[in-house]
C-alpha cells in the first residue's frame, strides 16, 4: 500500500567524503534492520502508516552543509518523491547531537522554506535532534567500555547556542556517575575552550597516565583526524601516558536502534518525541 510517512535524517554535512559515506552506511544498516527485524514489536510500524508498495518506508538523508543544494532544496526533492510515493507527511530528524544554532535556527528556517514551497501537499514534521534520545548515554558508556583507562574527556564540537555547553556539562557529569572506579571525566570543544590539548595538561597533572578520549561526533572526519594529532603529540612529550580513542558513534550499532524508535511511533503518539507539525511559513 502507497506510504503515508516518509523519513528524512539530516546531518551536518561535511567536505571530507568519509562523512558522505558513513551517513549512506548509516542509512543502509536502517533499511536492512527494517527488512530483517520484520518490523519486530521493538521497531514496529503501524500497517496503516510509514510503508511503501514494496513493504518498506521511505528513507533518505540530507545535509546542512556541504551540498551543491541549500537543506530546503534537498527537503523539496525528497518531499516531491514521497509524493509520488503516496506520502503525505515526512518526519525530518536532525542527526545532531546538541541543540545547537543548527538545531535551534538553521534546520527550522531550511523547513519553513521547503514546507512554503510544498505547500499543503505534503505535512513536515520536525523530530528532536537524535542527540536528546535517552538511549545516547548508553552508547556513550558503552563506547567507553573496553579502555581501562582512569578518566576520560568527551570531545564535542562546541556551539555558542546559549544552554549547549551547559548540556555538555551535564552530559560529562552523568557520565562520570555511571563510569566505576574513574575520578575525572572532563569535556572538552573543537571550536571553544577548553580544548583538548588544554584538558588533557589537566588530567595529566592530575596524576592521571591512562585517559580515555571520547569524540561525541557521529562520523570520522576532521575533528576525529585532529583528535588523533593531538593525541600523537600529547604522547610524544609524554611517554608514560596512553591514550585510548574511542570510536565514533556511528560505529556503535546501537546507533540504528535510536534511529528506529523515530520511525516507531505512530502518528497519535508522535509527543512521545517531542514532534511537533512545521507551520507553512518561511518567516523566523
């Protein structure tokens, strides 16, 4: 039967092609969980929503940056192909993981264009930013799992969206609550103090030779790329202490699962998440 609901995820975007690949990686393992799962009680959708002539729902990806199209271009391509697909609602869901100026600003104003230019054909309805998913923490303690060391740092992006950093913060310290036996789990910023270089000095002085270093980035990429330079050269003026790099989310599988629960709800249950129908407006 035709879809009644499409999905769109839309990430950052980046110039590094590792970002593009994993994001279609991504994209792919969410396909095949929904093949082979057999829309499980788990992931389950509702026979009369979210499935195409084939049995599948309408997935794709999008991103902000980065694209030789502006998000609400890319928004209106996949809008006029769910359309053919017999959709009339799509649920975009920011692959972010802090409300950032992104969240906040960007992708809302990208949908409003998109949503004035589809008109009442087709409904968009904006998720929450797939980083506020409660099952987040856990992939974090479980990629900090294997290490043995002492403490950690998470490594975000940073953003001056007033609260961001402030959610960070708190983000660490339930983090450090949950991590047995380990004293410091420390944040530190790409793009705002303090870095990376700058916490570990404090960890390090701290007495600390065994640190962890979580990036809370869903793609390798150029902070992973810098992470790993500093690490090198933290290691090299000092050689009693190890570092251990995590992976990146993206690597983790249960990533798809927090994927899946955006598509498991049914519409009459969509305040579960927080979703919330975008105006057809172009303004704000």
């Amino acid at each position: 039967m035709p879809s009644d609901l499409a999905y769109l995820f839309v990430a950052h975007g980046s110039r590094d092609p590792r970002s593009a690949q994993a994001l279609q990686q991504l994209l792919a393992a969410v396909r095949v969980r929904l093949s082979t799962d057999k829309l499980s009680a788990t992931h389950k959708l509702s026979a009369a929503q979210g499935v195409t002539s084939e049995g599948e729902p309408l997935i794709e990806g999008a991103v902000l940056e980065c694209h030789p199209l502006p998000l609400h271009a890319q928004v209106q391509q996949f809008g006029e192909q769910s359309l053919q697909s017999g959709c009339q609602r799509m649920l975009v869901v920011p692959l972010f993981l802090v409300a950032g100026v992104h969240v906040m600003h960007d992708i809302p104003r990208e949908l409003a264009i998109a949503q004035a230019s589809l008109g009442n054909r087709l409904k968009l309805q904006l998720a929450p930013h797939l980083g506020s998913h409660r099952g987040m923490l856990q992939i974090l303690r479980e990629q900090m799992h294997p290490a043995t060391a002492t403490a950690w740092i998470l490594i975000a992006h940073g953003s001056r969206q007033s609260g961001s950093q402030e959610a960070i913060q708190a983000l660490v310290t339930h983090l450090g609550s949950l991590v047995k036996g380990r004293s410091e789990t420390l944040a530190a910023y790409w793009s705002l103090p303090p870095d990376l270089s700058t916490q570990l000095s404090v960890l390090i002085a701290a007495g600390h030779h065994d640190i962890g270093l979580l990036p809370y980035v869903f793609f390798a990429g150029g902070i992973t790329d810098g992470v790993a330079q500093v690490a090198a050269f933290t290691t090299q003026q000092h050689p009693g202490v190890k570092l251990h790099l995590a992976p990146v989310l993206a690597a983790h599988p249960g990533l798809t699962n927090l994927m899946l629960d955006y598509m498991s709800v049914p519409s009459r249950d969509a305040e579960q998440l927080g979703v919330a129908d975008y105006p057809i407006s172009s303004k704000g």
